[in-house]
C-alpha cells in the first residue's frame, strides 16, 4: 500500500513538473482608453453589450469587467485599473456555459 502510494505521488509530481514547463509569458498588445471612453463605447448602440461578470485581481488590484452581446454573442473582457480600461480580448460566440440562467 504505501508502495501504491509513493509510486502515485511520484506520477502526479512528474505529471505536474512537466506541466510547469509548458507555461510562459506571453506578450500581446492591448488597447487602453479611459474606461468610461470604454464603457460608453461598448454599451452604445455600435456594440450594444453590458457587463454581465466582474472580479477583482487578488494581486493588483485591478478589476475584470466581461461585456456580452446576448443577441449576437460578441464580447469584451477589459481590465480596470482606476480610470484607465485596457481590451485584454474580444470576440463572438459567447455562451453561457455555467447551465444557470443569468438575471
């Protein structure tokens, strides 16, 4: 049993460190504006998506805010920092994958 044990600690200590190595940084360009210049841009009749998810960054402090269109599925996910919003993605298809309906 112990055998069992210690032979399974190595293969998930294996697995993992061979997991690590595949993650890097990777750099992208993003677009900042003033995130008012944002919200009101996105919510506008151009795009016509509202968020419908936020969060807060444990280590900076910043926040997420993901903007959807429900009628054609585009989406916005930006990142707050005080007065300035930066575009990390966006794009189309969004779904609701949770299987609970949004209010």
């Amino acid at each position: 049993m112990k055998k069992s044990i210690a032979t399974l600690a190595v293969t998930v200590y294996a697995l993992t460190a061979q997991a690590d190595t595949a993650v890097r940084p990777q750099h992208k360009p993003v677009y900042c504006a003033p995130f008012a210049d944002l919200l009101k841009a996105l919510t506008g009749t151009t795009y016509n998506e509202f968020p419908v998810w936020a969060a807060k960054d444990g280590q900076d402090r910043s926040r997420y805010v993901l903007f959807v269109n429900e009628k054609n599925k585009h989406w916005t996910l930006i990142q707050v920092w005080n007065t300035t919003g930066c575009i990390l993605g966006a794009g189309t298809d969004s779904e609701n994958i949770s299987g609970q309906p949004r209010t």
